[in-house]
C-alpha cells in the first residue's frame, strides 16, 4: 500500500533532505574520481560514490512521489550509478611526460 501526503515538498522531510546529500555527495565523488588513476583501487571508489548517487537518486525521486517504491526500477538507480562508477575513474587521469619525472 502506497501512502502519498499532499501538500508537502519531497525537500521538506528527512528521507528528502538525506537523499539529496547522498546525491551531492555521491556526484562530488564521481567528478573527484575522474582524476584519479585509473586502478582498481580507485575503480572500487567510484563503485561506492556511483551507488552512493544513485540510491539518493531513488530516494529523491521516491519523495517527489515520481518513482513507486514498490516498483523494482528503484534499485536500477544504484545499480546504474555503481556501473558508472565503475567506468568513470581515471577518464581524465593526465599520466606525466616520460622525461619530466
């Protein structure tokens, strides 16, 4: 059974307010992560931040009573965000110039 309040903004309650932070957060990770050197190491990070961004993804659009959470849609968002976590360490990793170390 799905209870939706009216009148009040998905930004307004907890789940919101923790949902966004996990999206910042998870976002500043990813774009963090794009320097990184591209290891395994870093790949794993990326994993944790991407899935840390897609669960506050699900949340938000959850509250904002766009995305049932009864659906099973709601767990592609961090499954998403783990993958693109995965590919995204190291796209703009600079490696130094073999003569200038």
């Amino acid at each position: 059974m799905l209870i939706i309040v009216d009148d009040v903004a998905p930004l307004a309650t907890w789940a919101g307010i923790l949902g966004l932070i996990a999206t910042v957060l998870g976002l500043v990770g990813l774009i963090a992560s794009l320097f990184l050197q591209p290891a395994g190491s870093s790949r794993v990070v990326g994993m944790i931040v991407g899935f840390l961004a897609g669960l506050g993804v699900g949340l938000l659009l959850q509250e904002a009573a766009t995305l049932d959470p009864a659906n099973a849609l709601g767990i592609a968002f961090p499954v998403a965000g783990a993958v693109i976590g995965l590919v995204v360490p190291g796209l703009f990793h600079r490696r130094p110039a073999a003569g200038l170390v």
